[in-house]
C-alpha cells in the first residue's frame, strides 16, 4: 500500500514541477552523443536502462558531480565528463530520464 501511495505521489509530484520537454533539449544537446534512448549503441548506458534502475535523485546526484560520485555508483572509472548545467537543467534533464520507464527496479516487491 505504501508503495502504491508513494509511486501515486510521485508522479503527481513529477507532473507538477517536471518540465520533460526542456529535460529533452538538454539531453539532445548534451547527452544523446554518448547515451541512447532506443536501446541502441553509445559509450553510456542507455537512458532507458538508468530510469529502470536509478531514481531521479540518483541521476540529479551522478549527472551533477560525476568524477565525485561514480564508485558509489558501482563504477571502477569515471567516464562521464562534469557538464556546463545548471540546476534547473540537471533537475529536467533528470525528469525527462525518469519519465522514459514508468515502473522501476526499486519498485518490485522482494
């Protein structure tokens, strides 16, 4: 139940102050060379994979300090270079990547 009442919640809360077409300018400027929404090829992981597997506060965390956070993310190395964002465009860059998978690994009861 909590879980349904969480999920619920965030998703009003996403659609109130996400702004996901803006998250997608910014991906498409700054992401869509080395990460693929299409399941296809590219040096990152593909963002339909992230979403599955990170939540949104992951993603504004790794995306806003890669080179300081990528051990705690499970990586040997650092291959993700610290982009001119700011804020705002982190948080909707970080929006349009959690809106592209609705259910998530965390979600799944153990």
């Amino acid at each position: 139940m909590k879980l349904k009442i969480y999920f619920i919640l965030s998703l009003l809360i996403t659609n109130l102050f996400a702004d996901i077409k803006a998250g997608k300018e910014v991906y498409l400027t700054y992401c869509a060379n080395c990460h693929s929404v299409t399941m296809r090829s590219g040096e990152g992981k593909d963002f339909n994979i992230v979403s599955y597997t990170r939540t949104k506060e992951e993603i504004i965390e790794y995306t806003a300090k890669p080179a300081m956070v990528f051990r705690k993310f499970g990586y040997v190395a650092n291959g993700m270079p610290t982009l001119p964002l700011k804020k705002k465009d982190i948080e909707d860059v970080a929006d349009y990547i959690d809106s592209l998978q609705p259910f998530k690994k965390w979600m799944k009861k153990k």
